[in-house]
C-alpha cells in the first residue's frame, strides 16, 4: 500500500478524522468522535461504504484518539502504511503563517493564541499530545485555518482602535477557513491556469461562512475577523453588526457580556431570523411550504453575502472568478441565485439551468457575465494531507 496520512480535525466536542492515500487523492477511512466530553460519545468509522459505531467509556479527545489507534491496529497494513499525521488548528495568530512539523514549541505557540479561540486551541492540544503518545515516532504536522490570511495588508487587518491595543494584545483581523481557501485557489488554477494572475473572489458558504479575495494565490482580504464571528451572517452566528448591541443585550437581559456573545455566536444568524433551523437545507423545506420568516433568513443571508463579497472585492483589479464553495455555496442553487441577484450592478450573472444542476466542479456564468462563475467543492483534508506529505518529505 502506498504512504498515508491521518488527518485529525479536533473540534470542541467532535473530533473528524480521516485516513488518505496516493498523495491524498484516495480516502481509506473516514470517521467522527461525537458528543466528547459531553457524554453517550460514540466514534463512528466509515470505511468502503460500511460505517460501525463504538460506544466510549471515557468519552475524552485522548480516548477517540486511543480508538482510532486500536481500529487501525487491526488493520496493520492501514497503520503500517501511515507516514504523517495532519493536524487542523483553527487559530495560529501572528506566530504561524503556513503549516509546521509539530514540537513542543508550536504547541506552546498555539496555547499562547489560545484566548482568540477557547474552545478550539485546548482541544487541538489535547489532540496533538495524544497523537504524539499514541504513534510515536510518526512526524505530525499542524496546518491552520488563519496562516492563509497572513499576507493581509496592515491597512487590511487592523481595527480601527487605539494601537496600543494591537502591540500589546494582537487584537487584529486573523480570518479564517485559509485552508479551504488556498486549496480552492489552487484547484481554480488547475481549471484555469490564467486566474493566477486574476482576480479570485471566493464565497465558502456553509455552516460557518466567509469571503476571500485572491490575488496571485494570495489572500488580500477576507471577511471573519479577530474570531469567526465576524463578516457574514451564517448558521448561528449573526455576522458584523454595530458592536454597542453587545452592551445592549447584556443590560437589557440581565446577563453577562460573555453570555450576550453567546446569543451572537450560538442563537442568532439563520437560527436567530428563522427562529427554526441553522440548516439551510430544513429553511428551504421550509420555504418551499410557505414559512415565511425561513425566507427572510434566507433572502439575509444571500444580501449580506452579496454585501461582503462586494467588500472583499476592493483589495481587487478586477472580479474574473466568482467561486462558491462550502455546503451551502456547492448545494444551494437558491442561495447562490439570490446572491448573484444581488451582484448584478457588477456585471455577475448566472445561467439559471446551470445553476440548478448539483455536486460537481462547473461554471456556472452566462453569456453576459463578465466574472466567470464556478461552484468548487472544497477538499480541506487534501490540503492538509499534502501539507503533511511535503513538510515530512522535506
Ligand atoms: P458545511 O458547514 O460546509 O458542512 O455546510 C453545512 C450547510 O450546508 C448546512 O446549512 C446545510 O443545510 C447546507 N447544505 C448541505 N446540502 C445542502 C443542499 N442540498 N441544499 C441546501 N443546503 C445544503
């Protein structure tokens, strides 16, 4: 069997895994630890089609981590075949602009950014410290979501606040979901070699949503900030809004700021509007039966997308490539039509027979548009398995 890489995504309460082959093109195992810490975790692992569930006891990232180790020890020549493990981490900070061969001291590195993302950066840990354990002497590799975002202009990550809070405390614009970005910059480049020199404007469109702007494979501006919060309005969260509402909520509900910025990350965007789902796919079931408020949170979503897009786009010479990507920019021809409505000052327009076609890499412009228009699945598990490959290579 050929070199493969395990790719672990440690989240919160979730841990997503995967084991890839042939330079990542070929996916031997798929799987996902559920409800960690939370309790009834189960792992689940799918593999050529057949999916098997196993309660676990201890249900800690250290303990999905152990199972995946013991499944894969009774399939010797997966776990012989392993040379990498990836790691994904949501926030790398200033300290890291492009994915590292894991030591001690990138794992302090990402605990010293670790208040930009509290729920994340100790799970990735945990996650780390137990790959290290339980395969030792396999190089791992962490890749983050912020480092794409690194060649942002000074002019284009810094708040308009007092300075003195950015020395001391790194308060800026980090962006996030970079490693489906650059892969689709890469993949719009193998479909058409010429955007290298274009301009790429990129909408990842899924529970958690963001805009891109790519300049010669480079990222020039994007729309999530400090935290993912930021920039468009998405499943649960509300997206940029006036930040004295902060303040506002917390004194009118009696609750802590804390607990305010909960409501703003956890109980509002589609959620918050529709008062039904975060699910774009339940709200146009929805619609489709006449409820009109999973419409409104719909039709805000795909205005507000429009509007951040036409934002990112100012770090641009010029709009050639408008890609969607993420679950809802790849699945929703709805959102993808309402969107583009919106665009049409800038002379974007899809083919609306185009558009309804689903599932695969296309353009999807007509005739008079001047951007050409693509729906490209992102692959985030290829890029960190390439990342993985080339750093232990080198
Ligand atoms: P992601 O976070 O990228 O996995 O995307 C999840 C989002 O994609 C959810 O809001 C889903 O409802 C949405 N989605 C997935 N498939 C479809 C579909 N066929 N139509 C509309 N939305 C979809």
């Amino acid at each position: 069997m050929s070199e493969s890489i395990l790719v672990i995504n440690c989240g919160s309460s979730s841990l997503k895994f995967a084991v890839l082959s042939d330079e990542g093109q070929s996916i031997l195992l798929e799987g996902i630890a559920d409800r960690l810490g939370v309790g009834n975790s189960t792992v689940t692992f799918k593999k050529d089609g057949n999916k098997e569930s196993i309660h676990l006891a201890d249900g800690s990232h250290k303990s999905a981590v152990a199972e995946i180790k013991k499944w894969l020890s009774q399939r010797p020549t997966i776990l012989d075949s392993l040379t990498g493990i990836g790691h994904r981490v949501v926030h790398g900070g200033e300290t890291f602009s492009k994915s590292v061969l894991i030591d001690q001291s990138v794992i302090d590195g990402i605990a010293e950014c670790a208040n930009f993302a509290p729920l994340h950066s100790p799970a990735h840990i945990i996650g780390m410290n137990a790959a290290i354990e339980l395969f030792p002497g396999i190089p791992q590799v962490a890749v983050f979501d912020t480092a794409f975002h690194q060649t942002l202009s000074q002019e284009q990550y810094l708040y308009p606040i007092p300075m003195e809070l950015y020395r001391q405390h790194h308060f800026r614009k980090y962006g996030f979901h970079g490693t489906s970005y650059r892969y689709i910059s890469r993949r719009l480049a193998e479909l058409h070699p010429k955007s290298l020199e274009q301009g790429v404007l990129v909408a990842h469109l899924g529970n958690g949503a963001s805009t891109c702007s790519i300049h010669k494979g480079k990222s020039s501006d994007t729309s999530m900030g400090i935290t993912p919060l930021e920039g468009l309005m998405m499943g649960t969260r509300c997206g940029s809004l006036d930040p004295s509402l902060l303040t506002f909520i917390a004194q009118a509900q009696g609750i802590s700021s804390e607990e305010a910025l909960d409501i703003l990350n956890q109980k509002s965007g589609l959620l918050g509007i529709s008062e039904l789902s975060n699910d774009c796919r339940t709200l146009e079931e929805a619609m489709a039966l006449g409820n009109k408020q999973a419409k409104l949170a719909l039709d805000m979503f795909a205005i507000r997308t429009a509007k951040y897009l036409v934002s990112t786009a100012t770090t641009l010479n010029s709009i050639d490539h408008l890609v969607f990507t993420g679950g809802i920019g790849e699945n929703s021809s709805y959102i993808r039509a309402a969107i583009c409505q919106q665009l049409k000052a800038f002379n974007i327009h899809i083919d609306s027979d185009k558009n309804s076609l689903r599932g695969a890499t296309m353009s999807i412009e007509s005739k008079k548009s001047q951007t050409k228009v693509w729906i490209i699945p992102t692959n985030e598990e290829l890029m960190i398995a390439l990342d993985t490959i080339n750093l232990i290579r080198q």
